[in-house]
C-alpha cells in the first residue's frame, strides 16, 4: 500500500463545515447552538452538499469506506452508525437477494440474527456448539458440528467467531469447507474488532477471506457506541450494499457516530500496533494477580486476550450475585452468568482500574473455597411449529408461565447479555423452558392465540 497513514476524512469534513460558520436553515432543530449538558451538537448535521451521504456518498464518506477497504484488503468496507444489527440485517437482506437457500445458524446467535431471519423470511437450520463444562458455558461452532449439520440444499452458514465469552471458531477449516461446498461465509465478529489491530490478528475472520463480516467497532475499539463496519468480499456493487442498508434504517444517519468511526480507525491503523505491545504487561501482570487469589480464568490459543472469564464456583459463588456486589462498589463487569463474571479491557483503561479491582477481590472473595456448581442456560433443540416470520403476524395472548407447557412462543426470550434466545418465536414451550424462565423470574409469557 503506498499510502500507509490512515486519514480522519469525515471528521475533517465536521471541522470545516463548523469552521465555515454556515446558516443552518436545516435539520436538526438545535442548529448547532443548543448547549446540551453531554453532547457537542455543533458537529451534529444532516445531508448537504458540504456533508455527503452515507448512502449516495460522494465525498468525505466515500473516501473513509474506500480506505478503509483497501486497510482491511476488502472489496468493500461499509460504515454504519446503527450498529453491528444493522450489519447483520443488511448482510442477510443481500443473501436473501443473490441466493435465498437454506442458512446453516448457530444456535448461540445474538437476537439480531434472529430478528432478520424473521423479517427476511429466510429458512434455516440451527447448528449446536458443545458445552465447556468447566466453566459451564457454550463453546464456538467447531466444523465437526457443521459438518454434521450440512446438506446439499445449504446456501451459506452465518457463525459468531468469537462469541460473547472471547472463544472463536477455527475459521480456516470452516472457510476451506465453504470453499469446496461454494457457499457463503458471514461472520458475525462483533467482539472481535479488535484482533486486526493486535498479537491477534490471525483470529479475525478477514485473515480467512470471509465473504461477509460485521465488525461491532463500539465494543472493544475507541468508537462511539452504535459504530460499525460490515465488510464484504463478494463481487457485487457498492450501492447495492448501500440500497439494503437503506431499506431497514434511517435515512438521517448520526454524523457524530460516523466521525467516530473514522478517528478510532484512524487511530487504530496508525498507532493500534505500538498501543497493544505497550499494554501486553500490564494485561499479563493483571491476569497473574487475579489467578494468584485462587480464581480460575479461561485461557487458551483461541481465546480473545482481552476478555477475562472469571469462574467463581470454587468459591461457592454465582457470577450474578458477586457481580451485584461488584456493582454496589461502582464496578461494572460486562456481564455475568450462574458460575462466572467477564471483564472486558482494553488499553483504554486507567492503570489504576486493574489495583482497584484487585482490591475489591481481596475485601470481598470468602477466605476459603466452598466448592460448589450452577446449571447452566441450555439452547436445546426445541419444537418447532411456525416460522419466525409467520409468527410476526400472528395474534398472541399472555397467560401464566404454569400453564404454558405445549403452547407456541410469541416472543423471543434471551439472556442478554449476550442476548442469545432460550426460546424463538414458533417454538414449543417445554418443561425445560419454563424451569429456566421461572427460575429467572418469569410469571407471565406471551403465546400464540
């Protein structure tokens, strides 16, 4: 690549624009001079000549996406202020119109996968990961498992690699399986962003050739929540991306969000390298101390450094009361489940985060072990009755979780985080589902009439 500094082009737009001291007879209504407590609403605009378009874009836009492609070596790079689930719906409305075939989805897919298909009124299968007994949780697809879920009327597989945990698939068996099955490749890589950047980077799914990617970029890089990449390596046009994209989400697009993308880009490409080798002792040091209080961690080759699974049931503790505990003294995990706690870092964080949680850990972990273990949330294989689309449409009542064995699911019902359903819309209520619910909570569910 001849040209090896990434440019902040949209943001630059934003600044001259502010500079120029326009007539804002325009949207938005605060015209730039409302003085909110939180937001610079100066830089906050809508599509003019000055400004280009995120979906006819011709200037500052357009030149962003394009080197962002040619950084990341994709045929198209997409930005996207809506989110990873704007991505998700976007890459499946594009499936839906150059094949239509039946998906191969893992079962452990954030609800957005699950609202496009709905809304798509795409077929498909779900493929089921193994269980990680030790820490009691849900591992990646391995090709064993697609393997055994493949047939002949599969158009693409759609996996998350890595998922919410860090743990990623072996994307160069499963891209060579594609390969020789010629169908297509979508990765939903939203906590992934990162790997590019870092030691990591044979994790992310663009090392593989991937046909499509979501990159959450908010989650774990320096960007606006909302921020978000969807790339692409089919060879279809630009603006057929662009033209989907369009036909789910608004037309009035953050422009503070899309300069976000560009600045963290911008940063990333030029100094992400040297900000990750400068922090790996820090991290090692972290992960040490943590260990040193007799917790377990998850560790291994394709696990995301950066995400901490801590398992507390050595300690007879659930991972969602310690994690309410954690909260009282203003510390915010990202997420929690019956044996375990994840923290997510990143070299954002202050040097002093790491002391502080290490003493938080000496004043409230018990003195001695009280082995003990948690039943997992199981995505089981559940009946089903109606697809997710018809059940879109579909009159609904809601009764008391106690008599809903046998009944059809309304709504989806997930864990969130990760936001991965327990029970889809179309599907059979089960024991099992109520048992779950119950214990989560639940006293009314909603089914179809």
């Amino acid at each position: 690549m001849e040209n090896k500094i990434y440019k902040d082009y949209i943001t630059n737009m934003l600044r001259d624009f502010k500079a120029s001291n326009p007539l804002r007879f325009h949207m938005p209504g605060h015209k730039g001079n409302f003085s909110h407590p939180v937001l610079n609403l100066e830089y906050d605009v809508t599509e003019l000549s000055k400004t280009d378009d995120l979906y006819l874009p011709e200037g500052a836009i357009e030149k962003s996406e394009s080197q962002a492609a040619k950084f990341y070596n994709t045929k198209n790079t997409i930005f996207s202020p809506f989110g990873a689930t704007s991505c998700i719906f976007t890459m499946l409305g594009i499936y839906k119109a150059i094949s239509g075939k039946k998906l191969l989805i893992d079962r452990t897919s954030h609800k957005s996968v699950f609202n496009a298909l709905g809304a798509l009124n795409l077929d498909f299968e779900y493929i089921y990961p193994d269980l990680i007994s030790d820490f009691s949780i849900y591992d990646t697809l391995s090709i064993n498992n697609i393997k055994e879920s493949y047939t002949h009327d599969i158009g693409g597989i759609l996996i998350t690699s890595p998922n919410y945990y860090g743990i990623t698939c072996d994307l160069k068996e499963i891209s060579d399986f594609c390969k020789e099955k010629d169908i297509l490749l979508m990765v939903d890589n939203s906590h992934g962003s990162h790997f590019f950047f870092n030691e990591q980077k044979e994790l992310h799914p663009l090392t593989f050739g991937v046909d499509f990617c979501v990159d959450s970029l908010h989650k774990t890089l320096p960007v606006s929540t909302g921020g978000a990449l969807l790339h692409c390596n089919l060879d279809i046009e630009k603006s057929f991306i662009k033209k989907t994209m369009g036909v789910f989400y608004s037309s009035s697009p953050s422009y503070p969000i899309m300069s976000s993308i560009d600045s963290g880009l911008c940063y990333m490409f030029n100094e992400g390298e040297k900000l990750y080798k400068n922090f790996s002792k820090t991290l090692l040091d972290f992960k040490k101390r943590i260990k040193e209080k007799g917790l377990r961690i998850f560790e291994g080759d394709n696990f995301d450094n950066y995400k901490i699974l801590i398992n507390l049931s050595d300690f007879g503790l659930s991972g969602h009361d310690f994690s309410k505990i954690m909260n009282e003294n203003n510390i915010f995990c990202e997420m929690s489940d019956e044996e375990n706690i994840l923290l997510m870092v990143s070299p954002f964080n202050r040097a002093e985060d790491f002391d502080l949680f290490i003493d938080f850990l000496d004043k409230n972990l018990p003195e001695n072990k009280t082995f003990s273990s948690h039943s997992p949330t199981l995505y089981e294989k559940r009946e089903k009755k109606l697809s997710l689309h018809d059940c879109l449409f579909k009159s609904f009542e809601v009764i008391d979780i106690k008599n809903a064995e046998g009944k059809i699911c309304k709504d989806m019902i997930y864990n969130y985080p990760p936001g991965i359903p327990i029970i889809l819309p179309g599907e059979i209520i089960d024991k099992n589902v109520i048992e779950i619910l119950t214990k989560k909570g639940y006293n009314e569910i909603t089914i179809i009439k």
